[in-house]
C-alpha cells in the first residue's frame, strides 16, 4: 500500500512536467512556458471578455533557447497567433507575435513543402532558427499549410492604443492615456492636469531591457526596464499629482518583489522610488507632483528591492 501510494504521489508530481502531444522539447521547459504564457496574456485577454478563461496553448516547440507556441482560442477568423520566445537572464520572454493565415483554401493551394516561403520570411523578420521553423512545422496543430502574413514585437495592445502597430516617437502632456512600445515592453502614460500647451511633448520617448550587468542576474544589479525622453517646451511645465505610469512586462515578474520607479535628469528634482503595485504582470505607478523644464533629459528606471 505504501509503495503504490508512493508510487501516486511521484505520478503527480511528474505529471504537469509531461509534455504533450503537441508540444517538442525539454518537458520542464515547455512546462514552464505553458505556465508563464497566461500570466503575459492575462491583461490582453482581460479586454477580451470571451478570452477570460485564459490562452489555450495548442502546442510548444522549443530549441534551445527559443520557441514557439501556437494559441488554439486567441483566432481571428481564419488567423491562428503564435508567440516567438527567448530565453533571457533565467526567464522566458515573449519576443513578437507572428499572425499566420491558416485558411482551408490558402492550405490546400500551398506549395507541397507549406511553410517554404513563409520560413524565409520567418527568418528574415523574427531571426527565427530553421531548426525551430522545421519543429513547428511538423508538431504544431495550424502551422503545416499556413503563410505567415504579419509579425509584431510586442504582442499587439490589450487596449487597441496605436494604429497599424505603430508606436509614437513623444508622448503628450495630455490626459489620455498614450502607450510607447519599445524593447519588447509596453509603456502607458496619462498625464494628471498641467499648464502644459498645445505642443508640448516628451520627445524621442524611448526605452530598453537592462544589459545583463545591470539585471536581478548580475550581483549588484536589480534593474528591470529603462525609459528616457527630452521636454520640448517653451516654458516650465508643472504637472499635478496623480499621473500614472503603468509598464508590462514581456517575461513574468516575481510578484514577491517589491518594485519601484525613479525618473531623474539633470535640471530635473528626481522622482522617487515610488513603489508600484503588480496586476496581470503590469507595473501600476502613481506619481506626485513635479515640475519639468524645457530641454531636460528625463531617464525613467524600474528596479526591484
């Protein structure tokens, strides 16, 4: 009895370790992918009231440090989502969302090796490895027939916030909500009320991951994401309290961290840390007043305790 019983609890234990029938690689890996993948998605499907009981992971195929994972529910008529990923600094990132064109017309009309053409155009515009194309080939459900018709790093707004996928180049001292994509990330700010006029901006927005000196990997480093931008201004800039910041992620945080958000610059009274809460792996900060002067360099910094 104690030998069965202890032979039960090994089962389960190994048991979401299996791959599935689907799935290609390391079954630790495409575990830990199939895990990680719905807390990335949450605030995406959150929009999508049809969605909420969270992706259905198709199939994972790994090699190396890369995959692809194809998502059974997240489907638009005849397009079938894909997520590229990478793995960085100890965690498994999203890199960019391939939307692939698995129409029964366009498979039955396909060439007889289906995926020769769109696997150039993997390659050139993913850097995805052949290796791992072959794999998704011959194990993912919908990908066998189909034609890769548009890629996008990240994965596309929750909110529909840019058109065409773009991204602005400045943000508006203004109160709608505006979200900069950069570096896999996605960045919303809403301004709280200013004095600022009509063409005020933060130009150049940017932002980057941390190199690996300077991520929660390198004794020393605790830093997760970077923004910066200059004020183009005529004047002073004074803004109330209340703007929020809120930034998602592209791999899953340790939500038994403590983040927090400090934005400097020289000419500029810095800002924080302000700690922010987590929710559907999005950083949510609220900051206090401040005052900006025209030409100051803003650089923003988000860093665990």
């Amino acid at each position: 009895m104690r030998n069965a019983l202890c032979a039960l609890m090994l089962a389960l234990a190994v048991w979401p370790l299996i791959a599935r029938a689907d799935d290609y690689g390391p079954s630790r890996t495409i575990a830990a992918i199939r895990h990680d993948l719905p807390v990335l998605l949450a605030a995406e499907l959150r929009q999508q009231p049809s969605q909420l009981s969270g992706p259905q992971i198709a199939g994972v195929v790994v090699s190396g440090d890369a995959a692809l994972a194809e998502l059974g529910n997240l489907v638009l008529d005849r397009w079938v989502r894909v997520e590229q990923m990478r793995y960085r600094y100890d965690r498994w990132w999203i890199e960019g969302t391939l939307l692939i064109d698995a129409g029964k017309d366009n498979a039955e009309s396909g060439p007889s090796n289906p995926l020769r053409s769109a696997s150039s155009l993997l390659w050139q515009r993913a850097g995805i490895p052949k290796s791992l194309v072959a794999l998704a080939i011959a194990n993912l459900p919908l990908v066998p027939g189909a034609t890769v018709r548009t890629y996008a790093t990240p994965p596309p707004c929750p909110f529909s916030c840019f058109a065409n996928g773009s991204s602005p180049e400045a943000l508006l001292f203004t109160s709608a909500p505006q979200w900069l994509t950069r570096g896999g990330y996605r960045l919303n700010m809403q301004f709280a009320p200013n004095d600022a006029g009509e063409d005020t901006r933060i130009q150049d927005a940017n932002g980057r991951a941390p190199t690996q000196a300077e991520s929660w990997v390198t004794p020393g480093g605790n830093s997760y994401f970077f923004f910066s931008g200059t004020v183009q201004s005529t004047q002073p800039v004074h803004v109330q309290a209340g703007t929020t910041v809120d930034v998602w992620f592209p791999f899953v945080l340790d939500a038994s961290l403590r983040y927090s958000l400090t934005i400097a610059g020289h000419g500029f009274t810095a800002l924080g840390p302000v700690d922010g809460t987590l929710d559907d792996n999005t950083l949510h900060f609220v900051l206090p007043a401040f005052t900006v002067s025209p030409g100051v360099e803003l650089m923003g910094e988000v860093e665990s305790d």
